[in-house]
C-alpha cells in the first residue's frame, strides 16, 4: 500500500519541513515493514501551496514500490497475483480507477480464477475466453470489457517484469460493447421536469446539468473561485467523484476534468448569474446563522446544504432518477441531462 502526504493541514495530508514542501511516499512492503522516502519538491512554503500539490501529484504517479525478490513471481497462483498487482499500480492510477480494478479484482475477476488454482504461468487466452463465456451469462458485454481492461493491465506488467513471456490476454477476443442510447426529453418534457425540481436539492444540479452539458462530478466540483461574475463567465476544471476503495467509499476530488477538452469555459448567462448570486448570499448567511455547527472542510464548493456539508456524487445517481419517476417523468439517469 502506498500514499503519499504534504502534512500543512490534516484533511489535505499536506507536511511542511523546514518551511520547504516534501512528498513523502510511505509503503509497506511484502514483509509487512513500513518503509518511507522523503522528496523534496524544491518550493518553500510560503504561496506554493498548489504548485506543491501538484508536484506531489507528479511525484507519486512516477513512484513505483521496490519489488522484493519472491514478492512476485510466475509460480503464485492468478488469483494471488491480482492483488498484488493491485498493490504495485495504487500509487500509480487515479484513485477512482484503482477503486473500479480493486472492485471487480476482489468481487469478480479473483474468486472465479482462485477456483481454478491456475498460477500466473499456467494462464492461457482459453482460460480468460472460458471467463469471458460464463460471465456473459449474468452481466453485459460492457462489464466484460472492463474485466479485460484490468486482466490486460495485469498481464502487461507481468511480461513487462518478466515474469511470463507473453500478454496471452491479447490472444483473447473481448465482447463488442453494447451501443446505448441515453433518454433524451423534448421542450416540453423538460419544462415538466424544471417545474417538478423547482425549489429542492435537485433545480441547480438539473439545470446546470441540463443547460451547460456538464457530467455529474463536473458540476459537483464546481466551486466559486471558478464563476467570475465580473466577467460572466464558468469554467469547468475540477471534477468530485466517489469510489470504494479497500471497502470504504470515498469522495474524490481532482483539480482536473476528464479530459483536456472538458477544460473549458462557459458564458454565465443572466438567468445563471442571478441564480448563483441567491445561492452564494444563502451560503453566507448559513455561516452566520449557523456559527461552529457550520461545516468549513467543503467552503468553496457551490453545492453544499445549509450546514455546509457537500452534496454527494451518488446522491444525485441515485436519487435523481428515482424523484422523477415518482413523478410521472420517463426513466432517465443524471448523466443523460447533458444530452438533452
């Protein structure tokens, strides 16, 4: 397991030596010995917090836990493998994918190889084919292909280390991926649908969603500091997800949106403009009438309740469809409001 922190402030994990930044990459390894590698990012303390953030970032990505000899090796059974492949790209991945590879490792892809008892040198493509057959069985030609991504990334490093002499999961052929329509709602649905989120939790994620063409975690990453009201304009460049990593599920936030071209910004628009002024002026009086029962880990976030705790990813997942639907409108997700 590794990490990595800049303790300066606890819920941030940020450190602070000798008024200069160091990453400190902490991992244990296969003994079960705690080992810690100190890097300086060569920036003092004095504002550059980010930049430090960012360097750690960098750091950690390129850090890759020494591999001790045996730790791995062609001999340990697939299923054993796996987990402790996972242990060497955590540090290495986002954390949202290594939550969905931990997930269908520990749930899926682990349990049906472990009844097998093939070791990582006894693998062949017609053992992933024979996985690939029985799972189709039970769940979609999509979840098959996400299985493939993780069992050839598996076997990439496994060649790579030289441990096999092959990625026999390129010899396998992995499922087409189901086309899917999203639900889209005319004129007329979607005026139905404005009137019926009117006045709760759900009118400013909708029509955020809905106008501006943004992802779930793409509006619940919005912040302040990313609406000039002077210049009337939005720009998208955060993102907040969730993932279960080792069985705990968490929120993740990250100062970058999905891909180079989600980095963007948006005119404000009147209506928007007038829209977020009310919600700003109504968070700071929720500061003022609340005093210490407020919540300040999340200040800066646009969408917060009135005691300042954040709204989460999968309240909007799982909540959205089903408030629409008791209300007479189609079955739509979250996500198909951008294609709206």
């Amino acid at each position: 397991m590794v990490f990595a922190h800049i303790a300066l402030h606890s819920s941030l994990f940020l450190m602070a030596a000798f008024h200069y930044y160091y990453a400190v990459l902490s991992y244990q390894d296969a003994a079960g010995k705690r080992h810690q590698k100190w890097v300086s990012t060569g920036l003092s303390q004095k504002g550059n917090k980010r930049r430090a953030e960012q360097e750690l970032i960098r750091i950690r990505s390129e850090f890759e836990v020494p591999r001790v000899a045996g730790e791995l090796s062609s001999n340990m059974l697939f299923a054993d493998y796996l987990d402790q492949w996972l242990e060497v790209v955590r540090a290495r991945i986002k954390p949202a994918t290594f939550g969905s590879y931990q997930g269908m490792v520990k749930s899926t892809i682990g349990p049906y190889f472990r009844k097998k008892e093939l070791t990582l040198k006894e693998l062949e493509a017609r053992h992933i084919q024979q996985f690939y057959t029985e799972k189709l069985k039970t769940v979609t030609p999509n979840s098959v292909i996400h299985y493939h991504a993780v069992i050839y990334q598996a076997l990439k490093y496994a060649m790579k280390t030289d441990m096999v002499p092959q990625n026999v999961a390129m010899k396998v052929d992995r499922p087409r991926k189901n086309s899917f329509q999203p639900t889209f709602l005319d004129a007329e649905q979607m005026q139905k649908l404005f009137e019926i989120v009117k006045g709760t939790r759900l009118e400013l994620p909708v029509l955020v969603a809905a106008f501006y063409g943004l992802r779930r975690g793409e509006v619940l990453g919005l912040k302040w500091d990313a609406i000039d009201f002077n210049r009337g304009t939005l720009t998208i460049k955060r993102t907040v997800t969730e993932a279960t990593i080792d069985g705990t599920m968490k929120i993740i936030e990250q100062d970058s949106a999905k891909t180079k071209s989600s980095l963007r910004t948006l005119p404000l628009v009147g209506s928007f403009r007038d829209y977020f002024q009310k919600v700003k002026e109504a968070q700071e009086l929720n500061k003022k009438v609340c005093g210490n029962c407020y919540n300040y880990e999340y200040d800066g976030y646009v969408f917060v309740n009135e005691l300042g705790e954040r709204m989460r990813p999968n309240y909007l997942t799982e909540y959205f469809p089903k408030y629409i639907a008791k209300h007479g409108m189609p079955k739509m997700r979250f996500h198909d409001l951008r294609h709206s």
